[in-house]
C-alpha cells in the first residue's frame, strides 16, 4: 500500500509540475520578468537623477537666499546675467587665440623677423 501512496504522490507532482510549466509558458512569465527587470533599472537611475536634482535645487534655493541677504552680490550677479556695466566701467575682453597667432606676438618672433 505504502508503495501505490508514493508513486501517486510522484505522478501527482509531475502533473503539477507540468502544468506550471505550460501556465508560464503561456503567460511569457519569463519575458515579463525581463520587463520588470529593466523596468527597476529604470526607476534605480531615475531615482539617482532624482537625488542629484533635489541636491541641486537645495543648493540653487541656498544660493538664493544668499543673494538676498548681500545686495553687492546680487547686483554682481545681475550684472553679470544682463551683461551690465557701471557708467565709466571698461570692459576688457580676451579672447582666447590660435598658437600660430600667439607665436607670431612673440618677442622671440618679432625679433627673428626684424619687427620691434
């Protein structure tokens, strides 16, 4: 008796095991797991950039507030984001040159050449 109870036992499990097999089959169970996968990268990244946007708001927001409380500091900031300047200020611009134009401006370069 003890023998008939255990292969039941068996064929059962196979049954089982067998339609679990054809269920995920079915369902793509597999593909879907690959989904949610890449799903919880995309949310890992995007709570990383979340993070790094929150950090720089804090620091925006604090440098807001700084500007608030140093008039000089904001007027300097103003004047920089307008392109502003003073009445009598001279704005001095350099720009940045080739290393052919630098050499050709060089004391060694003008006196090969003759020029002073």
């Amino acid at each position: 008796m003890y023998g008939g109870t255990a292969r039941w036992y068996w064929i059962v499990l196979l049954v089982v095991c067998g339609v679990v097999a054809l269920y995920a089959e079915r369902r793509n169970l597999a593909g879907k797991y690959a989904q949610w996968q890449a799903s919880e990268d995309t949310v890992q990244a995007q709570r990383q950039r979340l993070e790094k946007l929150v950090k720089e708001r804090d620091r925006l927001r604090e440098k807001v507030v700084d500007l608030n409380n140093d008039p000089v500091e904001l007027e300097a900031a103003i004047r920089r984001s307008k392109k502003l300047v003073r009445e009598g200020e001279t704005i001095y611009r350099i720009e940045p040159g080739t290393a052919d134009s630098a050499e050709r401006r060089s004391p060694m370069a003008l006196e090969r050449s003759g020029r002073h």
